[in-house]
C-alpha cells in the first residue's frame, strides 16, 4: 500500500496523540461541569486520588486535572489534594484554575504537577507569561477557552474581544510550548468536539503543541480530530465520555493510535 504525504502526517501524528482523562475538582470531590456552569455539576467520585489511580492502571500516561473552585476564587483551592495525587500516582499530570499570581504556579509546582496551565493571566498579563516561561520552560502551558472563536476568561463567566487564535500566536511568541484549548460550547456536552476550530488553532501555532479539549463523546470523535492531520494537535482531553461510560479509556487510548 503506498500513501501521500497526508497519509504519513495522519498515521504519524496518530501513533503519537495522547488521550488525558480529566479529572474537575469542586468541593474536594471529582465532578464534571455542563458547559462549564457550577450550578450544573454531576458528582462521580469523592476521592479525586483513587480516581487518579483508576486512569494510569487504565493506561493513562498522563492527567489533566481542574481546580473549578480554584478558577472561580482567583487562587488555588486543592493544592493539597493535588500533592496526595502526586504522591499517589507514578504518570505526569497538568493543572489549571485560579492560578493568578507567581506564587500560585510555585505552589502547584510544588505540590507536583508536572505543567500548569493559566489562562486569564494570559489575557491579562501577557508579559508574566513570558517571564514565567523563560523560568519554568515546559512545565507552563496557556489554556485558551473560547466560544464562537473568542476568548473566555474567570471560569468562562466572561467573554473577551480577543480571538482565539489570537492569542494563541501572542502567548506562542512568549515561548510557551504548549496549548490547551478548550470549545466550551462543545464541553460536557457529549455531541462531538468543534473540528473546524481545533484545525484552525492547530494551523495557527504550527510550532506549538495543542490538545485539544471539549465535546469528545466516543472513539469516533478522536479519530476524527487525528483525521485533521494536524501534526502538532498532540492530546486529546477526554472528561464526562469516561465518566458516563461511552468509551472505555482503553478503547480511546487505541482509537488514538491508530488501532
């Protein structure tokens, strides 16, 4: 069988894809949010570690974890959990919400994280990213939650002028590596993620990793996003699909290596 250069860049890019399980935390306990609203969460575990625990026997090679009481209050609000999941797990994870200031990137840091992600600082405070990339290297990365292409910022209770893309190519010339960026209209929704705007991200920061995140519901919605080709599109962040049981983790994990 021979193959165009398409044809390399998808396998390529689908044998090293990463699926993440995410784990939202609110009130000590692992949730999931509709659409990002506090007044619409679903409990599904009270102890946020043996969740972490279930995902790398599963296979998981690497967490994304959200602190939603964080992102709301403006500060961190479960360092020490996430210190007893670091301390639990043997696999990586990143971490995002309420991380406003410097001292709050050292404290998850600290605590283990491997990445943490901000997000309205980044909007706010683009030099501060600069700086905290020139110091910490990889371990920053920029979430970038939109609707309609724009921005989102403070837990996506408000909507900004700036587009997406945009700012992913400003925080890209600050040296960050990586991208998280989230569709809210598609999060928790379980109706497939936003192809178009994952593509036109990927496209827009071709030397910067994204994973993408938001309405992925079955096997078929991670092999569609592998079929964009988009070599750079690096993860999938896969959350309330696990929860409400619609794919198993280890059916998603072969899905985006291509088996």
């Amino acid at each position: 069988m021979t193959c165009g250069l398409k044809d390399w860049r998808r396998i390529w890019y689908k044998l090293d894809m990463k699926i993440l399980p995410a784990i939202d935390l609110k009130n000590g306990q692992c949730v999931r949010l509709r659409q990002g609203r506090m007044d619409d969460a679903t409990v599904y575990a009270s102890d946020p570690v043996e969740m972490a625990l279930r995902w790398q026997s599963l296979g998981a090679e690497y967490l994304h974890i959200v602190d939603l009481d964080g992102a709301f209050a403006g500060k961190p609000a479960h360092t020490a959990v996430i210190a007893r999941i670091a301390q639990a797990i043997a696999i990586p994870f990143e971490v995002g919400g309420g991380l406003r200031t410097d001292d709050d990137v050292r404290e998850i840091l600290d605590a283990g994280a491997d990445r943490v992600i901000l997000g309205t600082r980044a909007v706010a405070d683009p030099e501060a990213i600069r700086r905290l990339a020139a110091r910490h290297g990889a371990a920053i990365a920029v979430g970038i939650d939109a609707r309609g292409g724009f921005v989102q910022v403070k837990g996506w209770v408000e909507t900004t002028a700036a587009r997406a893309t945009d700012l992913a190519a400003d925080v890209a010339r600050c040296g960050v590596s990586t991208i998280i960026y989230t569709d809210t209209a598609t999060d928790g929704m379980l109706k497939g993620p936003n192809l178009a705007a994952m593509a036109e991200m990927a496209d827009a920061v071709p030397s910067v990793s994204v994973i993408a995140s938001g309405g992925v519901s079955r096997t078929a919605d991670v092999e569609a996003l592998a079929r964009l080709g988009r070599v750079n599109l690096a993860g999938v962040i896969v959350g309330k699909a696990l929860y409400e049981a619609t794919a198993t983790l280890p059916e998603f994990l072969a899905a985006a290596q291509g088996r």
